[in-house]
C-alpha cells in the first residue's frame, strides 16, 4: 500500500509538471500575444541595443510581457539581439515573435532628390537610416576613400545618384556610402563610358555638365537640346557663360548668405570664382547641384544642332528659345529681360 501511494504521488506530481509545462509551452510558444489593432507593428532595433531595448518597445505591443522574457530567455535570444526594422503582425505568438526579431530584418526604401550639398545629402539620409548625418557626412568626406576612387571635394557629390534605394534601417554611414558607390559603377557601364569618350569627357566632367543642364532646364524634351549648345561651345572654345554657375559662385559668398538670386545681373559675373562660367572658359571644377539621371543621359545623347544661345522663354516658362547667332539670342534675351522687369524681378 505504501509503494502505491508513492507511485500515485509520483504520477500526481508528474502530471502536475506535465501541465504545468504544457501551460509554460502554450503560453509562451503558442498563445497568440499582441496588443494592438493593427495588422502589424514594426519596431526598430538600433545598433548595439541591449534586450532591455527592445523589450521597452515590446512592453505596449504584447498582452504578457512575462511570457516574451521567458522564451527569450529559453531561445537565447536575451543574449543575441539583432539590429534592423523588424515587423510584428496581430495575432504572433512569442515564439513567432522572437523568429521574427532575430532573422527577418525587414529592407526599406531610401530615396533622395537632388541634393545640392553633401552636408544636404547627408541630412535627407539620415530621416530614412539608423546613422546620423555626422557619421554619414563623415564617410562621404573621407578623404582615404575619395583618393581610392578617384574623386575630389568638388566632385564627390557626383558619386550619388539621385533615385530610391533598397537598404536596411541599420545601415551605417560608410554601408551607405559604399552602397552608392556600388550604384555609381554600375550606371557607368561600357555604353555610357565610351559615349563620355566620344564626347572626350570624363564621367566627372559629364556629371559637371549635367549639373549646368539640370540647373537650366528640369524639362527632359529640352534637355539634350541645352546639352547641344554647351558641347557646341566647348567645341568651338566659347565660355560656357551658364548663369546657375554665377548663382553658385554667388552663394558661396557672405553677401549672398541666404539669399535667392532670381535675376542674373552685370555685378555677378565679375565674381571671382573658378564656377564663374563667363570668365572662366571650359567646364568648371565640379558639379554645382546633384542632377538627375536624365541629365547625365541627356548629355550622353545630347541633340547634334548648330544653336549657340538658348534664353528663357517668357511665354512658355519653364523652356527656352534656342538661337544660332547673336542678334537672334540679344532678341530672345531681351523679350526674358521685359518679362522679369514686369514683374518686378530686379535682382
């Protein structure tokens, strides 16, 4: 009789550890707990993030946080976090959950327009990434990487393309950077550098002329024609005499601090200044904005004409009129020239 009291203790005390674990594994791996309405919520996991971290961010998603710990903790994952945006749907249970965190970092996409600094691209990048535009700024100025890839201060803008990016939420600065470089090798395949060949320019120096372009014109149809009439005149030894040039020649100046200029006049084109385009003959040392991707193209393919001018159009804004001599281009100049002063655009 006493053994058998033992042994029904015994199977008593297992089948109170059996359910007590089979509560444990239902709870913990097989409960659903979420909190939230939504199909899904996403948290982001910066680098070096302990579980304490993560676990704050978790604490209004789940209905028991106790039972998160618990796994975690059973699945190492305490001890092993991961960086990244991560998605949590309604409805997951912990160990969905903890599957989710550890392996499925989810991509996102980056995109940036066309910047007109560094220090701009640096700022626009960090709203979509973890780094910050410090780190960010600092991996685009590395002077050791410019070096090794053949860039200058003045044309490492040139190196990012303005478009949208599959990245991670983690990426570093220098992740983002070589990225881009990455992007930027690829654009300039063969087809693309034997046409800067052809046109006996460098991938730097079509970059510079696109910026002009782009600056002149954000209309793609006209474009290659603007891109016509530079070549022409860098063909032909004529000053390229670009006003966004003198803007930005202008800009770098203290008098010119926030300023807009709306109105190229006489005084800036004595600023001296190797981007002033109307004493300087050839191109000038770098890109003076990020242009598009169609600019670079439009210049690759720019239009074979014989047109030497081009000036704003005053009846169609936004475009220009495009002429072959002098007395045609001072006509079209001057009927822009009307056009701003009626509207009391004087500087």
């Amino acid at each position: 009789m006493y053994i058998k009291k033992i042994l029904l203790t015994i199977v008593i005390i297992g089948l109170v550890v059996a359910a007590f674990f089979a509560n444990f594994v239902y709870k913990a791996m097989l409960k659903p707990n979420t909190a939230f309405n939504n199909d899904t919520a996403y948290i982001f996991i910066p680098t070096k993030a302990t579980y304490e971290d993560v676990r704050n961010q978790l604490i209004p998603l789940l209905n028991d946080i106790d039972s998160f710990d618990d796994l975690a903790e059973q699945k190492k994952y305490t001890t092993h976090v991961k960086a990244g945006k991560f998605a949590i749907k309604k409805d997951m249970t912990n160990n969905d959950i903890i599957n989710s965190i550890r392996s499925k970092n989810i991509p996102i996409k980056v995109s940036f327009n066309n910047q007109e600094t560094l220090e701009k691209l640096a700022g626009r990048i960090a709203t979509q990434i973890e780094a910050d535009s410090i780190s960010l700024l600092k991996a685009m100025k590395d002077q050791t990487f410019l070096d090794k890839n053949n860039f200058k201060e003045a044309t490492a803008l040139g190196m990012y393309l303005p478009n949208s990016y599959e990245l991670f939420w983690n990426t570093s600065g220098e992740a983002f950077r070589n990225r881009m470089l990455k992007e930027y090798n690829r654009f300039w395949n063969d087809s693309r550098k034997n046409k800067a060949k052809a046109i006996d320019m460098s991938p730097d120096e079509v970059i510079a002329l696109a910026s002009i372009v782009y600056e002149e014109s954000k209309q793609t149809s006209e474009q290659p024609r603007i891109a016509g009439v530079y070549i022409n005149r860098l063909k032909r030894g004529i000053p390229l005499q670009a006003d966004p040039t003198l803007k930005f020649a202008a800009y770098k100046l203290p008098q010119y601090k926030n300023t807009i200029i709306k109105r190229v006049l006489n005084i800036h084109k004595e600023i001296e200044s190797p981007y002033n385009t109307y004493k300087n003959a050839g191109l000038p040392p770098g890109l003076i904005a990020m242009p598009d991707i169609s600019a670079i193209d439009a210049v690759l393919n720019h239009e074979e004409h014989n047109y030497i001018y081009f000036a704003a159009d005053a009846k169609r804004l936004g475009y220009h009129k495009f002429a072959k001599t002098l007395s045609q281009h001072n006509i079209n100049a001057r009927a822009y020239h009307r056009y701003l002063s009626s509207q009391g655009i004087n500087k």
